[in-house]
C-alpha cells in the first residue's frame, strides 16, 4: 500500500526530537519557497546550523536573477556544487538533521522548490536515528561518509566540524 505524505508536514510533525543542524542537496533551489516555508520548519525543529548544497549550474543562472531574491539568502549557506569529473550535474538530493544524540534523513527525488516539495509525485525515504534505535545507523554513516566527500570551501568545513562536535552519534 503506497501512502502519499506531504514531506514538509513530515518535518514539522517530528515528535520530540530536536536537531541544531542540517545538511540539504539539490539540483534546484527556489530561495523564496525555502525561506518561507521550509526554513521555518527547520528553525522550529531548533536548526540553526543550515548548509544546502546545488547544482553549479542551477547555481549561476540562480544568481543571474539574484536581485528577485534580495533578502531570501539568508539564515543559511548556499553551496555551488560541481560534479567531480566536472561533467553532468550535482543531482542528488538528500536531507540530514543532526541533533545531539539523534538524527532524521529524507532521501528522495524532490527538489527544493515549492513544485518539488509540496505539489508534485515525488517519493521519499524517511529515516530516523535515536539513542533506543540505531538499526539505520549504517544509512546514517552512508549519508554522512558522501556528504563529507565534497572538496568544502572553509565556510562550510567549520560548520561541518561544528556539527560533528555536537552530535556525539557522527
């Protein structure tokens, strides 16, 4: 049996777990959707710590109209993304949630865009990590080893470092 959800409810739906940090990819990134809907969501989860890694060239045409998006940049790192044989595109699209002694990961097909996240079929997986379940721990690890793979420009690496340090589970 296939059970449609709206992944944003998911998030703001998420029990008692807290996170301090998040570490989302994408191909497609619309500043305004995620400032005003995802962000929040983030920030009431207690996310303060936001690194969102996109395409390159989804990056530069973005920035083209970067004026459109005054004010929408802000509260959280954007990252351009080249692949690493320099052909192609950065498309994967994974979010992490790092919280001191647990952890949540969406893998999935959504961009984030309001098409990608609210209106269009797209399937996602859901993943927990707590000190009382771990039995997705190998996932986490998975995640967390090709997330710590990408060449990180200083920014980015002492928010990472910051987020190992306060997540006693990384």
């Amino acid at each position: 049996m296939i059970e449609q959800h709206n992944i944003l409810e998911l998030l703001s739906k998420g029990g008692e777990s807290t996170y301090h940090s998040a570490i989302l990819t994408c191909y497609t990134f619309d500043p305004i959707f995620f400032s005003t809907y995802y962000l929040p969501i983030l920030r009431n989860r207690g996310v303060s710590n936001i690194l969102v890694y996109m395409d390159a060239i989804q990056y530069d045409i973005m920035m083209q109209q970067v004026l459109s998006f005054q004010g929408y940049l802000i509260g959280f790192s954007l990252v351009r993304m080249n692949t690493r044989n320099g052909s192609g595109v950065f498309h994967s699209k994974v979010s992490i949630l790092i919280g001191e002694n647990q952890g949540l990961i969406f893998v999935g097909s959504g961009n984030l865009t309001f098409s990608g996240m609210s209106l269009n079929d797209e399937v996602w997986g859901k993943f927990e990590l707590t000190e009382k379940d771990i039995r997705f721990a190998p996932l986490f690890a998975q995640v967390w080893s090709y997330l710590c793979s990408f060449e990180l420009i200083k920014l980015t690496h002492e928010q990472v470092g910051w987020m190992v340090e306060n997540a006693k589970w990384l």
